[in-house]
C-alpha cells in the first residue's frame, strides 16, 4: 500500500508583513513538502479578529507570491470557518470534555501556577456546571501524558492536566482559541506534517488532545529554533521584527537557507534558480537549523 500522501502547511497570522522569522517557516515548511513529492498549503490564521491588521493577508500572500512560493488549492481563511469551530466545540460538550468558565485573567493570575506554557488553569470552574452564557468555554483536559517524536526536537512528553492543564476552546466574546481552529482546520484540510517554529511547540499537546477527544488522524510534528534578533528575542511583528524586502526577495532567501543549514551556491541568479537548488539540497528528513538569526547571506 502507498503511503499517504504528505501534505504540509504554512498559516501566519496577518497582524503585519512577512518577516525573516516567517519565511524561514514557510521555506522549511515548502521545501519539506517539495522534497516528498506532497502539497504544499497556506492558511490565514485570521481567528481573532483584533489581531489582524486590515491588508495584511494579501500583502503576505502577494509577498509569497514574489519569492516564488506556489501553494495547492484556495487559502483558507480561519475567519470564514466559524460553522466548523461551532460544530466540533458542539462535539466536545456532547462527549462531556467541555465546560463553562467565569474566571477573570486577574482570578488565574492570583490563583494558577506556572506550567510549560504561561499559567495553568486552577479548576475553579470545573465542577460548577455553569449555565451562563457570558462564559468562556474550556476543554476539560483528560489525565495522561501526550508523547509525541518531534523531527527535530526529539521525543517530547507531557503531563496534560499537571502541565498543560484546562484551556480555553471559545472567549466569552464568542471568539474561538487557536487551538481548537488549528486542530479542525489541520484535519479538514488533510494536513500530515506540520513544520512549524519551537515557540509553538508547548501548543502541540494540547492539539493532540483535541484530535484524539474528536477523533481526528494524528499530525506529525517538526518545530524549528526560532529566529532572534540581535538582542536574542525571537523575530515577531510584537518585536517588530522588519518585513523582508519584497522587491528583491534572493538575498532573504539565501539568508533563510543559511540558517535551515543549508549552503546556497553563490552563482544563484534569481528566485527560480534559488528553488531548484533548494528543493534539491533539502535532505528527505527536516535539516535541523542553527539557532540564531544570520544577518547576512552566507555567499555574496
């Protein structure tokens, strides 16, 4: 039997222009898909409304579209899918794994504790079975451990409801969590390798809980060291990390390529040539990347 068919995916969230931490992403995410025959995808992760900047999904892909980056069917807008986070939170209370929060930020604040990522939810609200409808709605994490092979970090583990703890799948504005649209979007969208950079890493295992409560297939998982800038802070549009020149997008490349570990040749002319090498060098496992943000290309 053939196996399945790889397809990856790269889904940023159009608060601003793409930018060098970005398209290290979406090249690593590209080439890895390229390098097993598979599709390659783009989502906008548009699910929070006062996150987005007005433009700024069409500058992203139009940017894409520069540097020569080809993505497999329509992008995916998450803020268009409401139907489909509504349907499967609907699941998950029918199967018992969701209920009602009142918690205030500053309530968590006083009374959670520290787990792998930020505060972990106390259980206040666990067992009240509320029936308000200005609540929030958190999914009620089951005991056990998510284990997961990581391409690149290696085998990772971690205690759900110790580490991660109940998280929330809806605000109590009616906006859902990044969470649970990842979740549904990655399996309608029949994503099978997600490669991705390691600040999202500690998110995995809550994802994982959520494709096994509603039964969806599992994701294979490669987080990449995160760009920094010359402070050592990670390249974010909250740092205000520069956007990549869309004029003249063969520098950046050669740069996201350095710092894939990869060693691009110095007579690459153009973004075209720029891929037919890169597709070619990318190993049939991820490269595992320097950490550390290359401020300049590694040939001239």
């Amino acid at each position: 039997m053939a196996p399945p068919l790889y397809r990856g995916r790269f889904a940023p969230t159009p608060s601003g222009p793409l930018h060098f931490g970005s398209l290290v992403a979406a090249m690593a995410s590209y080439l890895d898909a390229c390098a097993h025959g598979g599709e390659w995808l783009v989502r906008m992760e548009d699910v929070d409304p006062p996150r987005v900047a007005p433009g700024a999904a069409d500058r992203i892909l139009h940017t894409l579209e520069l540097y020569g980056f080809q993505w497999h069917s329509p992008v995916m807008y998450q803020s268009r899918r409401g139907a489909a986070y509504c349907a499967a939170l609907a699941e998950l209370q029918r199967l018992g794994q969701v209920y009602r929060c009142i918690c205030s930020r500053k309530t968590l604040t006083e009374n959670a504790r520290r787990g792998v990522d930020g505060l972990v939810y106390p259980g206040a609200c666990r067992a009240l079975n509320l029936d308000t409808k200005h609540a929030g709605m958190r999914f009620r994490m089951p005991a056990g451990r998510a284990i997961f092979d990581d391409a690149i970090q290696g085998r990772v583990a971690c205690d759900l409801v110790t580490e991660c703890g109940d998280f929330i799948l809806q605000r109590a504005d009616g906006v859902y969590s990044y969470q649970l649209a990842v979740t549904v979007d990655d399996a309608e969208q029949g994503i099978s390798h997600v490669v991705r950079g390691a600040d999202l890493l500690t998110s995995t295992p809550r994802q994982i809980a959520l494709q096994q409560a509603l039964g969806l297939p599992a994701v294979r998982y490669a987080h990449l060291p995160v760009a920094l800038d010359e402070h050592g802070d990670k390249l974010s549009k909250q740092t205000l990390a520069t956007a990549i020149d869309a004029a003249d997008p063969l520098p950046a490349l050669k740069i996201a390529a350095c710092f894939l570990g990869l060693m691009p040749p110095a007579g690459l002319a153009n973004p075209d040539e720029f891929w037919r090498w890169a597709v070619a060098a990318w190993p049939s496992r991820i490269a595992r990347p320097v950490r550390g943000y290359r401020p300049t290309p590694c040939n001239s």
